[in-house]
C-alpha cells in the first residue's frame, strides 16, 4: 500500500527572494547576465541602436545642408583657397583653432599627431586642414570632394556648437567631449569667410556689407538663432543680439530645450536642422508664420517647409535619444570647498529659495518651466523674439563647464557671484557676503 506524499508548498517570497540572491551571485561572479525576457531584449537592442545611430547623426551627418554651406554660401572655397581651386589664401589649422574649431585627436592619424609634435606638420598651411577635414577629425565640419579630388562643397554638423574637446594633446586639439558648448567659436567670422553672402542679404533684405557687420559683431561663442526670424540683429541697447552657444548636455527630464523654451528637444532639433544648419526637411510650427512677431520667418514660409527630399525627419528620434543620453558633466575634483557647498545646499533649499524654481535633482521646474522678464529681474528683449514671451529655467548641473563668455542666455553675469547677487537684489533675500560664497561653491560643485 502506497501513502500519498503531501505536496511542499514554497512561499512565493522565499522564491523571488532566492532568485534575487542567485541574480547577484552571478553578478558577483562576473558570470553572464541572466536571461532577458523576449521584449527586454527587443528594448535594451533599440536603445544601442537609437544610442549609435544618434551618436553618428550628432557628430557627423548634415542633413544635405552642404547645398547651403557650399552650393549657395560657396563657404568651401574660402576655406580651400586658391591654391586648392577655391579662393583667396584659404585656412590654415593655426587660423582655424584660432577662430574656435576643435580637432578630435582620435580622428586625427598617428603619423600626423607625430608630425605636430615634432613640428614638422605646418600648422599655417591650408593644405594641412584639408587633409584634416579629409580624416573628419575637425568638429561639426565635413569637405566633399568630387571624383578628381578637388573640393566640392562643405557641410556643418550638430556638433560644430554643441560639442568641443579636452585640449589633451594640445589647445584646441584632444578627446570630443559631445553635448559642452564651444565658447570659443566664432560662428560670425567663419561665417563672415564666405565669397557669396547674398542669399543671407535678400532673406535680411540688407546689403553683404551690413550681413558681414553683423556677423562681426557676435563673437566667440555667440550665435542669433532668432535673426532668419525677426531680423532683429541688435538689442535696443545698441550690443549684439546674439546669445551665447548652449550646452546639449543634462537635457534628460527637460521639456524646454532652450532658454526661451521654444519646444523639446526634438522640435529644436527639427528647427536647427532645417532653419539655421539650412539642411532638407520638413518642418511645422505656424508660430512662425506672423508677420509682426516672424516678419523674416513670414515672409520666407519657414512656418511649413516641406521638401521633396527629406533628410531630416526619420533622423530626429535616434539624435534625440543620443542627446539626452549625454549626462552633465561632473565637476573636477579639488574644483570647489566641499565645506563651503554642503553651506551652500542648506541655502539653496532654504533661506536663498533657490530650489522654489531650480528643483533638485533637475535643477528646473518640471512642466512649464517658463517666466517672463520681470519675474527673474530683466528685460524681455530675448523673450519677446520667442512665442511664449517667457524665459525658462535654466538647469544648473554642470553649470562649472561652461563658464566663459558669463552665464544667462546673453553672458551679462560674468561670474556665479554676480548671478547669485542679482537674484539677492532682486528678491530681497539679505544674503550676506559669506552667504554668496558659500552658494556660488555649490553651483560649482553641481
């Protein structure tokens, strides 16, 4: 006679708890992960192939702006120069690092580097930046070349703003550090080389001369995303209506990408691509149809732009994904008095009110993280160039890395001290000398 065997009955939470524990013995281990569930792994694919695409499309696609930069700006000549069948003396490396373009040293050949350091490389020669635009080892620029090998054209890239390098190898030569703005180029002066600004000139409707003034008149780390759309080149003050170059960095959890906030990332992705690198696409915002606000956007029906050929469009969702893959910078170590930042913090979050709108771990408002002029203490000149009228709230991680040229969209705060002091002024917190210091430590420490 058989007796009937009771049958074990295992708490479901001894099970998971177990599974965990075995989960972490391989990973301690070092074995291999277990398995993925189906989807998880169609998941974890995309995002490395959204990741790798987005990088390849940041660094070094131009969304066929090159019939711009070259067809109609014939920028690739001046760049060339006469020697190379272009015009004028062309650029030499030393001019080019000189008005602000970076060199990746990891695109940059062995043999090459070997030669700079020996100084047998010329860096005055123009034939030397060919050759270097030939390895794409200079940032967010590309040559083309027709079958014979004589340059054709040239087009520009996210990464020519929004990406600089370490100066590992030397000042302006190093390792790309993609999403930091580049504070040193001059935008202007490069574009300012062109033979051929009369395109821009009947968009303005101005003459090349007062385009080449302008252009002059932005500076290193400067650019006026507004100017194809209001024609308002200066401030009423009489100072340039450019603002300074933004990072592409810590942009994850943002909903406004700018500081006007015109949209989300992929929208000014959308807009760059189309109406400022000047490449083929579609693109929609009827804002930009009002002739008071957008007379030059108006008039040009850069509100619906619809090409035959869009290279833009299927682009925008993997350079999206790259962009907020690019986390803000950590700040160097022995860079700020950790003492004096854990002041600074108890401040921030309290007696300062800074967090009121600069919400930890943002750093921003999430939602609609927009004020107009008089509610942060300055004009709404720039705020009044964008549809909303409002400024949004800066996110402050990594605010360290970008320093030069000063801080706010036009650079009028030279320092975090002077930020820090006009937000005293401005709301009347009594901040004390000691108090300032203390704060601007955090900030640097972000």
């Amino acid at each position: 006679m058989k007796l009937a065997t009771a049958a074990v009955v295992v708490p479901l939470a001894t099970i998971i708890t177990a599974a965990v524990l075995t989960n972490r013995l391989h990973a301690e281990r070092g074995d291999a992960r277990p398995p993925r569930a189906p989807f998880d792994r169609v998941i974890g694919e995309h995002a490395e192939e959204l990741f790798r695409n987005g990088a390849t499309i940041f660094r070094y696609d131009t969304f066929g702006d090159e019939a711009f930069w070259g067809g109609t700006l014939k920028l690739h000549q001046a760049i060339a120069g006469a020697r190379f069948g272009g015009v004028g003396p062309g650029v030499s490396p030393a001019t080019a690092l000189a008005v602000g373009l970076k060199v990746d040293v990891d695109n940059v050949p062995a043999a090459v580097l070997d030669g700079i350091r020996a100084g047998t490389v010329d860096l005055n020669d123009p034939a030397n930046t060919i050759a270097l635009l030939d390895a794409k080892a200079v940032v967010g620029v590309s040559l083309l070349r027709d079958a014979a090998g004589r340059v054709q054209s040239m087009g520009v890239q996210c990464s020519l703003c929004h990406s600089t390098v370490d100066d590992s190898f030397a000042p302006g030569i190093g390792h790309r550090l993609d999403g930091w703005t580049n504070r040193d180029l001059n935008v202007g002066a490069i574009v300012g080389l062109s033979p051929d600004l009369s395109a821009v000139a009947g968009l303005l409707q101005v003459d090349q001369a007062t385009v080449r003034t302008v252009l002059n008149s932005w500076g290193p780390g400067r650019f006026d995303a507004a100017l194809f759309l209001d024609g308002k080149a200066f401030r009423p003050d009489g100072k340039t209506a450019a603002t300074l170059i933004p990072p592409a960095f810590g942009l994850a959890g943002m909903n406004q990408h700018t500081f006007t906030g015109w949209g989300s990332v992929p929208y000014w992705n959308a807009f760059v691509a189309n109406l400022e690198m000047h490449g083929s696409g579609t693109f929609f915002d009827p804002r930009l149809s009002d002739p008071v606000q957008f007379p030059v956007a108006a008039r040009a029906g850069f509100g619906d732009v619809r090409p035959a050929d869009d290279r833009v469009t299927s682009k925008l969702a993997a350079l999206q994904f790259y962009q907020l893959s690019i986390p803000s910078p950590a700040p160097p170590q022995g860079s700020f008095d950790p003492a004096a930042a854990a002041r600074g913090e108890r401040l921030f979050n309290g007696a300062a009110r800074c967090s009121t709108c600069h919400v930890p771990p943002l750093f921003s408002e999430p939602g609609w993280a927009m004020h107009t002029g008089a509610e942060i203490g300055i004009d709404d000149f720039q705020a009044n160039r964008a549809p909303d009228r409002r400024y949004r709230t800066t996110p402050l991680k990594g605010a360290w890395s970008h320093q030069k040229g000063g801080f706010y969209h036009d650079g009028r705060f030279g320092t975090l001290a002077d930020v820090v002091r006009h937000y005293d002024e401005t709301f009347g917190l009594h901040l004390t000398p000691s108090h300032v210091s203390d704060l601007v430590e955090y900030l640097k420490s972000l």
